[in-house]
C-alpha cells in the first residue's frame, strides 16, 4: 500500500525533514487545470540555508516545469518549456534567517517572482513549440522536484532546512499528499544560525572531502563554536579506518561541567565550559585549545594526523562513528554548534557523506 498521507499546504511546513540527498519532494499536490483561477502562489519562507530546492511546479506531466531553488541565498529560478531551458539568479539574500513573502506567478509567457512585494525576477519565455492549450493537470511540490536531474541546467544541492508558513497555492484548497515518516517537525518560533543535534545522530565526512593542511608544522585545525553549557554528548571523534576506536574523541558532560578529550584510550579531563574549541593535529601531537585555555598532547604511538587525514580517516560530528550498535545513544551530542570550521572554512553538513535525518545542518532553535 502506498505511504502517503495528507497534509494541509497553508503550513507550518519544515523543509529541513526531507530524506537528505534525494530529490523527491517532501510534498505534493496536484490540480485539474480547469479548476485553476489564477497561476498564481504566495508563502512566507524563512532559512539560513544558503542552497536548496524551495517550489517546484509543472504542466504536462513535467514537460513545461519550473523550479524555485536558493544558491548562495540568492532566488534562483530554473525553467523548462518546449524546448527551451533558462536559469536566472537574482533578487535579494533570503538566508537572513528572517520570514519574507514569497509570490510567484504565472503571467502570460513571463513567470514572475515577488519577495516582500517588490519584483525580484522576471523571466520571460517563448517557444514556437509551446501549446497555449491549459488542459491536463498542474503539480506543485515542496522541498524536491519531479523531473529527472539531467533536465536541470545547472545542478545544486536539493537539500533545504528552511521553513515554510501561511501558503497559498493557486487560491486551492486541495489537500497535499506527503511520504514523510514519523511526526512533522516543527518551525521553531526563534531560530538562530548553526547545525542542531537533537542527541539522536550524527554527521561524517571523509577527510579527503575536507581542507588538508599546508605545511605539515601547522598541521589540521578544526574549530567548534558553540556555547558549551547547552551541549551533552560527544561533539567529535576522529577515526582511522579500519580501527575499531576513535583516535580521537571530544565529549561535553555538564553534571558536573567537563570537557573530556580522549587520545587513542587517554582521557584528559578539563573542568571548564567554551564558547570555542579548537583542535590541531600534528605530526604525533594534538593541540587542543578552549577559549583561552592551550593544552598540548605528545603521544608516542598517535598516528601522523597530517598523513591521516591526507589517506583518509572519518571526522563525525555529533557522535561515534562505528558499526552504530556498540554506541548507545547517551553518547549523542544534544546541543547546538554554532559554527563548525576545518582549515578556518565552514562545514555544511548537507555535504557529509552520511547524516542522521534528526539534524538540521543550518539553523538552531534559540531561546530569545
């Protein structure tokens, strides 16, 4: 039997729940073009996100499409029509983490788009293919598209925690359909930017993904920041492949306060909170520095972290990184970290090579 279930379209809608690098919509819904008015929907939207799919919509069964995607926070529109295929960026950043009014329209051959009531984008189309005829079905879609990718002019990254409240789509009142697992998340009333770990899973990379280092004298830095006294877990281990314990491992406990680095199977225990914490990996060295505070580590037997890394080890974020069954999940990080930064650029974890669905790469809830 199929999996969908209906969901109301005015919203709140969290985009953030889709299933991470699938381009299938986390909703759907679709309407007999006779019973359409006006080609014409509005909604407020609010991310941090820089990238990802917002609206999607199409004719035809996917031959006339077009699709709303953000790319450095910019409004991106991609269009195909006939045989016509167009991509125009421009308008305002909307990744300000604030709600704007979102409007798009279809007006004769030009698709319009209005952010905060001014004009953002006009896009203006003509094929001597294309059929006047507004018979069949129109589909609209949330947080994914129903055309294949090789239809796309310039490929992005689908995935978009962002959300989505008060749409109107076609002045219908269709009910969506939605193959979303569990309960919807909600929209935080306050968000603020950063990677929210619920204390459910993690996030990991391969570090030949991320910055390798320059010199082997100033070897790796990964930066955490994040207000320490509202995390529980573990922020980060780092493991060599094919060994069955972190290298190394960083672990926040507040009953008492303490941060707890472990190397290889040394713990070293500080009794101290942070708002920023900074690792470097040498050569047989680890620094670890927590705000003001620089402690050094010289191990004989710690791999060379530069060359490591150059092979290739797994950074995780938000836990342990293993077979997953010997880990039990006390030992996930509940908590924010505000900026998460490797060689000084930022990590986004919509790029890891695996993350728990529980996560919301670009935005926290906050308390203010």
């Amino acid at each position: 039997g199929s999996l969908w279930k209906e969901i109301s379209g005015s919203g709140p809608i969290n985009l953030g729940q889709q299933q991470r690098g699938t381009w299938w919509p986390l909703m759907q819904t679709r309407e007999n073009l006779t019973e359409v008015k006006s080609i014409k929907s509005m909604f407020q939207f609010r991310t941090f996100d820089p990238e990802g799919v917002v609206f999607y919509g199409d004719t035809r069964e996917g031959e006339d499409w077009f699709v709303l995607i953000l790319r450095n926070g910019i409004p991106e529109m991609q269009i195909g029509k006939a045989d016509i295929l167009v991509s125009v960026q421009g308008g305002p950043k909307l990744n300000d983490g604030k709600w704007h009014l979102v409007e798009i329209s279809s007006q004769g051959d030009f698709v319009v788009l209005e952010v905060d009531g001014q004009k953002g984008l006009v896009v203006g189309l003509k094929s001597k293919e294309t059929v006047e005829v507004l018979t069949g079905q129109i589909r609209l879609a949330l947080g994914g598209i129903l055309v294949s990718l090789d239809k796309l002019l310039i490929p992005f990254q689908p995935e978009m925690d962002g959300c989505i409240q008060k749409g109107n789509w076609l002045n219908l009142s269709t009910p969506w359909e939605t193959e979303m697992i569990g309960e919807p998340w909600p929209c935080y009333q306050n968000i603020q930017p950063g990677s929210y770990f619920p204390g459910a899973g993690l996030a990991a990379f391969n570090t030949t993904d991320l910055p390798g280092h320059q010199t082997e004298e100033s070897g790796i830095t990964i930066d955490i920041h994040g207000d320490s006294t509202k995390m529980e877990g573990t922020v980060l281990s780092l493991k060599t492949s094919g060994q069955e314990l972190p290298t190394v491992t960083v672990k926040i406990n507040n009953d008492p306060k303490k941060v707890i680095l472990t190397i290889l199977k040394r713990d070293t225990v500080t009794e101290q909170s942070f708002s920023r914490l900074s690792l470097t990996l040498l050569k047989n060295q680890v620094n670890m520095d927590i705000d003001d505070t620089h402690l050094t580590f010289e191990i004989d037997n710690i791999p060379d972290f530069p060359r490591s890394w150059k092979e290739g080890m797994i950074l995780a974020f938000g836990g342990l990184p293993g077979d997953g069954v010997s880990y039990s999940s006390i030992q996930y990080l509940k908590g924010c970290l505000e900026k998460i930064q490797v060689q000084g650029q930022d990590v986004d974890l919509d790029r890891a090579l695996y993350k728990d669905l529980s996560i919301s790469s670009h935005s926290c809830p906050s308390e203010v």
